[in-house]
C-alpha cells in the first residue's frame, strides 16, 4: 500500500480525531495527531506533514493564532475544520492563509475532496508547473491562449472578466475571499468594494452558465467568496 500523503490532525476532541484519522487511514493517508496548539506547533517543524486539519476552538491556543503563527515561516496547506459557521470567522481564516475551510459536521466525501484539492495545489505551486489547461463540465481555458470555450463555442469575455474566471480556474475547486480577488486583480491597495467584483460577476455568469441563477461553474460562497468547480 502506498501512502498518499501525511495529515497531521489538530483537534481537541477524541471522537472526532479518532473518526478524522480512521477515515484519513482507510484512505491511505498518514496520519498524525496533536490534542493541542503548543503540540502541533512542535510536531509541523519536526514531522513536515503534507498537510494539517486544524480546529480553531483547541484548549491552549486559538486555531487562528496557530494559523498566523504558521504562515510566517511555511506554506504548508491549511485546512481549518471548525464548529464554527460565522462567516467572518471563514473570512478571517482564508484571508490569513488557510486553504480551505470545512464546518463540523461534514462528509467524509467532503473531506476527502478538499483535501484532494488542497494537496494537488500546493504541489502545483512547489514543482513550479502550471495546467495550461482547464476543463470541467464543457467549459474550457486555453491559458497560454487566453481563450475560452463551452461545448467548443468561443466565450467572448472583456479583460477584467477573463482574469477573474483565469484567478478562479487556477484555484478550482477552493474559495476565493472577495478581498483576495480584489488584491490580486486590483492591487493591494484597491477599495475593499464588493461591488464591482458582483457586477463583473453576474456578467460572467450570464455568458457562461445556462441558468446563472443555479450556477454550474461559479459557485458563491455568501459573504466570504467565490469558488470554481473542480475538474
């Protein structure tokens, strides 16, 4: 059997870290376990995982403490699996550097696709390659040739449209604060105007979605982002 990758689980609660790392190993995962922030902040430098599943509610140290602390010295993927559903907690998480972030209680299909995602990205970004093409659902962009198709037909997008739908491709399949899209297409010091993000938005979908009421392509994160389905 060959291990896929190593997960270091920090989480405070036994039943959900015994249920996280049994279904981890059933998918051939390794899998490591901290009960507290101080023991993951020793065991990340020392056993290098591939990825950590942090809580943000642990006993000594909070989740987001952990994560900032993390995100000056490694690039590690970072997926915050938390009780907590308030959306300025996801939004402060993802701002700061997480990967992705999953509400208890999930799925394990649920689990087992982010992690997918967060893994293949993060070795995207590490072995210095890039798709020169993307493809989901009939939807298709040449990269190199700044082109986009759905079902062969030629979608005629304006520049801004087409970096936003480029931004989310190349990140398919993990959300995308409405900050984040702001400072990488407008630069850092852009208003924080979700504005002008919605109405590019809704032009998008309306050349690329049949029905941009139940979008096939874009999905909306409601008030933390956008994310783009996955290949």
């Amino acid at each position: 059997m060959t291990v896929k990758a190593k997960i270091l689980i920090v989480e405070d609660e036994e039943p959900i870290r015994n249920f996280i790392e049994t279904t981890l190993k059933a998918n051939e995962y390794g899998v490591i376990c901290a009960k507290n922030g101080q023991e993951a902040l020793s065991m990340i430098p020392s056993h290098c995982p591939d990825l950590v599943l942090l809580d943000l509610g642990l006993p000594d140290i909070d989740g987001i403490s952990i994560l900032k602390q993390l995100r000056t010295w490694t690039s590690t993927p970072v997926i915050v699996v938390s009780a907590r559903d308030d959306e300025t907690d996801k939004v402060e998480a993802l701002d700061i550097g997480a990967d992705d972030y999953i509400v208890k209680p999930f799925g394990t299909s649920e689990l087992m696709a982010r992690i997918r995602t967060a893994i293949r990205h993060s070795t995207s970004i590490h072995s210095g390659t890039t798709e020169n093409l993307f493809n989901v659902k009939g939807l298709k962009i040449d990269f190199q040739k700044r082109l986009v198709t759905i079902d062969g037909n030629e979608v005629h997008l304006t520049q801004i449209e087409y970096k936003i739908v480029s931004l989310l491709a190349r990140s398919a399949g993990r959300v995308l604060t409405y900050d984040n899209i702001i400072t990488e297409l407008w630069g850092p010091y852009a208003l924080k105007d979700n504005q002008i993000l919605r109405v590019n938005m809704a032009n998008i979908r309306r050349k690329l979605e049949k029905n941009p009421a139940a979008p096939e392509y874009i999905f909306t994160e409601v008030g933390i982002g956008y994310r783009m389905a996955e290949e």
